[in-house]
C-alpha cells in the first residue's frame, strides 16, 4: 500500500507537471493568437492605406494626364499658328513670284452649311478676281490629313459659292 501510495504521488507530481506546462503552453497559444490578431488587424489597416493610396495615385496619374493632353493641345495649337503665320506670309511671295496676284488673303476661314450639311476650316486663302489658293497648313503631313484635304476640296465651291467661278 506503501509503494502504491508513493506512486500515486509520482504520478500526481507529473499529472501536477504536467498540467503546469498545459497551462503554461495555452498562456503561450493565448499570447500567440493575441499577436496574430493584432498582425491581421495590422494587415487590414496597411491593406487599407495602400488601397487609399493607389487610389490617391490613380487620380493623380489622371490629373497629370489630363494636363499632359490639355500641353499637348496647347503646344499643337501654337506650333500650328507659327507655321500657319509663316506659311502665309511667305506663301504670298512665293506665289506673286509664280505670277499669281494677290488680292486678298485669308486666315482660318471657316464655314458651315447645315441644309449641305457641311463644314470646313481653310487655313490660308489667297485669292484674286479670277483665282483661288487653298492652303491646309500641317506642321507633318500623312495620308488621313491628305484625304480630307481632297475632301474638302470636292465639297469647297459647293460651301464657298463665292468662289465657284474661280
């Protein structure tokens, strides 16, 4: 009974151990998920703030686009009246050279016509009682800009009828 009752006290001592380092290790388990939820919360916030973040971007790329393209416009327009100011004002010698007598000269000459349903802006006329010169000034030319220049000059007396015997 003796030898009985010291075994049942060893196996107390390590139930009692046992149940020590139990308690101990779900201290340590508590502590872990409490340090997880505290990442994940972590986690979520910087989720958050980088979300916001690229948003905050995505409408600064935007802004900067939008200016990028009103430049661009700005810069084309400009660069188009220079040459359009250059083209003219050389275009008058160069074509009184060639024997054509400027009477009057035209810049940006725009019309409209909604029963003909049409409209065109010429960049430069040059004409005189019995001729016309049309100008489409490009500071580069390709193929789309070459065709609605033909375009337009299918269409030109149909619109300016003022010019129709020239």
């Amino acid at each position: 009974a003796a030898e009985l009752q010291e075994e049942i006290r060893a196996l107390q001592r390590e139930n009692s151990q046992g149940m020590k380092e139990l308690r101990e290790s779900l201290k340590e388990t508590g502590q872990l998920i409490k340090e997880l939820r505290e990442s994940q919360k972590e986690t979520h916030r910087m989720i958050k703030e980088n979300d916001r973040l690229a948003k905050e971007a995505r409408e600064q790329s935007k802004e900067t686009d939008k200016k990028i393209k009103e430049l661009a416009t700005r810069f084309t327009s400009t660069t188009g009246r220079i040459i359009e100011g250059l083209m003219s004002s050389s275009g008058i010698k160069i074509y009184e050279d060639a024997g054509f007598k400027v009477d009057s000269l035209c810049k940006n000459f725009k019309r409209k016509n909604k029963a003909l349903n049409l409209a065109m802006e010429m960049d430069v006329l040059l004409f005189n009682d019995k001729q016309v010169i049309v100008e489409e000034v490009k500071s580069s030319c390709d193929k789309k800009g070459v065709d609605k220049f033909v375009r337009n000059m299918e269409n030109f007396k149909r619109l300016y009828n003022e010019f129709e015997d020239k």
